[in-house]
C-alpha cells in the first residue's frame, strides 16, 4: 500500500465513521420530534375532550369549574409550548443539517474511494498527491462546516464499535455470501465485556 493509499484510506475512515455519528444524531433529533408531535397530538386531544365534557360530566359548582377552567388554561398553555418547542430547541434544523452531514460525508467517501481504486493506478502520482492535498482540505472544510455531534462518550463509542463490526461482517460477507448475519452479530455480542 502507497503512502497515499494509506492517507486516503485513513481519511475514508474517519469520514465513515463521522457518518454514522451524523446518521445517529439524525436519528436521535427525528425520535425527539416524533415523540413532541406524538405528545402533542394526544394531549390536545385530551384537553379538548375535558374543556367540552369536563363541566358536564364532573358535579362542580362555581367555584370549582372557574379552577377547573384555569386547569385547562395551564394545561394548553404547555401544550402550546411543546408545541413550539421546535423553534425553541432547533430539532428539526438540528435534524437537517446531520442529514445534509450525510449526503457531504457520503460524497467525500465516494471521492476517496474513486482515488484509493481508481485513481492511483491510472494517474501519475503528482497528480495523485494533488488531489491528495484537495481531499485533505476538502474534509478539513467538512469538519468545520458540519454540526457538532451533541452525543455523549459513551454513545460516541458505541457508533465507532458499531461502525467497525459493520466492516467486519462486510469483509466476512465478501467471503461468504451465506453467512448468517444474526448469528454473527450474537457471536459479537457475547464477545463484548
């Protein structure tokens, strides 16, 4: 392997890996917005049925249907928050720049694997080199121009163990095409401490 296949290789790797930190925080924004809409849905209902049937249905006086209809108030007031808290929190901008992340990402890992196969062997290598340092700018740029990943340490290392038994079991895939994809991943399981 030449010096620059090793950069190159280095740098799809690292690329690789920041996808799947990007398709988790993807993931992970979409799940906090589905769960608010969810919820917000469900609680709407909920207090229109009790504004309309509460009074009816509960045996209140004055008194306690003035309480009962500041209780409601309250009530879809946090409705309205969760509603809007969206625009509060950013979640779904949050969500589409991680997923615009991806398509970058999965463009440059393209790029590296056009040089590391292609490339290298048809080009002459100042050529190579050239495209080389471009590559190295181009994911320097990614980096700053991407999202910071607001996952913990732990998370962070599951994405990265993931990412290396997905390439692990694609290599033993390459090999076997009938290989039972469950029972590896129950092999790798155990194996974990």
């Amino acid at each position: 392997m030449t010096e620059i296949e090793h950069v190159v290789q280095d740098l799809e790797r690292k690329a690789n890996i920041s996808r799947d930190l990007h398709i988790y925080s993807s993931k992970k924004c979409k799940k906090w917005i589905n769960l608010a809409l969810i919820l917000t849905v469900i609680l709407t209902m909920i207090i229109t049925f009790l504004s309309l049937a509460g009074p009816l249905m509960l045996p209140l006086d004055d008194n306690g249907k003035n309480i009962f209809g500041i209780i409601i108030a309250i009530a879809g007031l946090s409705v309205l928050f969760l509603s809007v808290s969206d625009r509060i929190f950013g979640l779904n901008e949050r969500y589409a720049t991680h997923n615009q992340g991806v398509k970058l990402l999965t463009d440059f890992i393209r790029e590296c694997h056009q040089l590391r196969h292609i490339d290298l062997k048809e080009k002459r290598e100042e050529e190579n080199l050239l495209r080389l340092e471009a590559l190295q700018r181009e994911y320097s740029q990614l980096n700053q121009l991407l999202p910071i990943n607001d996952i913990s340490d732990y998370e962070f290392l599951k994405c990265k163990q993931n990412h290396y038994l997905k390439v692990e079991l694609s290599k033993k895939l390459d090999n076997d095409p009938h290989l039972d994809i469950d029972e590896a991943m129950k092999i790798h399981k155990l194996k974990e401490p």
